[in-house]
C-alpha cells in the first residue's frame, strides 16, 4: 500500500508540474461563407449606407496601417474610436476587411477583433482567389 | 551460552515483481510524455491576442487543427504538409454537403503574414468549411 502511495503522489506531482506551464488558448470564431467562391462573390448591392472598407497595409518601415475610407490609421486607439462610434450609429453596415499579404496575422486579428467588439453584424474578408478580380468572402 | 539471533530459518519473502511492473510502466510513462513535450516545444507558436475570444466554446464532432508556426510550415494535426496538399486535404474532408459538423481552427504565430492564411481561409470556403476559428489568447 505504502509503495501505491509513493507513486500516486509521483504521478500527481508530474502532472502538476507539467500543467503549471500550460496556457490556455481561446478562440476566435469567423463564419466564413460556405459553398462555391463564386457564390461568396459580392454583386453590388446598393446599401443605404454603403460599406465600410478597411485597407490593411504593411509599411517600409514594418509598422501595420490602417485605411479607412481614404483616411490613414497608424493608430490603433483612434481606429478603434472610429469604429465604435461608426457602428454605434448603423450596426448594420458590412465591414469588409482588405487585408495585405506582408500584414502580420496578429495585425489583423487585431483589427477584426476590434469590429467583433464594436459590434458589427458583418465582417468580410476580401481575397483574390484567382488573383486577378477581388472577391470578398463572408467573415461574419 | 545461547546467542540470541535472527531466525534464519523462515527467511523474509519479499515479491519484487509488481515493483519491477510498477517501475517499468512509469519509465515508460516518462518517456512518452517527455516525447510529446518535445514535439509540441518545436511547433511552438506566440498566439495573437483578441478581447472577443470564446473561452468555452461549443465542442464539434470533427475539428482539423491548422498550426503555422513562425517558420510558415503548415502543419494538419501533426503531419507537415505543403499548402497545395493542405488545400486537397482541405477539400477532402470538407467535400459534399455544407459541413456545419465540421471545424477548422487555425494556430498560426502572430508574426505570420497574411498572405500564408489567406489560402487557407479560401480553401475552407471552396470545401464548404463554414466554422473557421482562430487559435488566440486573452489579454
């Protein structure tokens, strides 16, 4: 029994041990458009209050800026203002996000989770499958 | 005069052959775990952090985990793939039906450029992959 005991507070300890370093992982859901790509193409809908396209743009100089509508935000702060006051006025205006290839995921997880937290109805990520005409496919 | 000492007679039966069990199944334990600790250590990615994370997510029948590690190499579970085999991969499990049963949750390093995921993201959506969730951590 003495020797079952020894082992068993072994065991515990590793355990204990190993999961000390452990980190825990969250996840951030995206609900991308299912079905054909074709199909996830935008027609150009006429929206009331049009759509809110986000540039993401890797700099010379490594730094991420964001275009929105033809206005440059090298500010994360100050972009996160204007979408939060944006989509306290109209929810309901499609964010699409244009994102660089050179733009660091961690970047543009920054950006799109700051639309999931002004709470935006729809976030797209535009892609260019064929890499010839832009498509957007649905984020959100 | 009579010396009292040990009775040598009975002797002391002492059964070692569980301990050598015992002792066998733990080298074995440690080795094992030690084996799959160095593994996860080489795909070790620095996660972005997100506020609109979920921490208890609804569990999937089938989830494929996408790990990019700094180095860009795309990894489905624990296989190495290049990204043309990961798109065919992709499209294989996700062919038929829109697969509501079915997740895609991508682990890729922050310093990963876009353009390594962008793919990804277009493939899950050419094999009808709705359900695609990053892999981030809390502030």
């Amino acid at each position: 029994m003495t020797s079952m005991i020894d082992i068993v507070f072994l065991l515990l300890i590793f355990f204990v041990c190993a999961s000390t370093g452990q980190v825990v992982e969250s996840l951030l859901p995206t609900e991308l458009a299912s079905g054909s790509l074709e199909a996830a193409t935008v027609e150009p809908v006429e929206q009331p209050l049009g759509e809110v396209w986000i540039h993401l743009i890797q700099t010379e100089n490594q730094k991420t800026v964001a275009e929105l509508n033809d206005r440059r935000y090298s500010d994360h702060a100050e972009l996160q203002l204007t979408l939060t006051s944006l989509a306290e006025l109209a929810p309901e205006i499609p964010v699409i996000l244009e994102i660089d290839g050179t733009v660091p995921l961690g970047e543009m997880i920054k950006v799109y989770d700051t639309c999931r937290a002004a709470n935006f109805e729809s976030i797209h990520f535009a892609t260019t499958p064929d890499y010839s005409k832009p498509q957007a496919t649905n984020g959100n | 005069m009579k010396i009292p000492g040990r009775d040598r007679g009975r002797g002391l039966n002492f059964d070692i052959t569980p301990l050598i069990d015992i002792v066998f199944l733990l080298i074995i334990f440690f080795l094992a775990a030690s084996h799959l600790v160095r593994n996860e250590a080489a795909e070790a990615v620095e996660l972005p952090t997100a506020t609109q994370s979920e921490t208890d997510p609804e569990e999937t029948p089938r989830r494929l985990v996408i790990t990019i590690p700094a180095d860009q190499t795309l990894h489905l579970g624990a296989r190495e793939l290049t990204q043309q085999e990961l798109e065919q991969a992709l499209l294989a499990e996700g062919m038929g039906e829109p697969n509501q049963a079915l997740e895609v949750r991508i682990r890729a390093d922050k310093s990963v450029p876009y353009q390594v995921v962008e793919p990804i993201l277009v493939a899950c959506a050419k094999a009808q992959i709705s359900k695609v969730k990053f892999a981030v951590l809390a502030p």
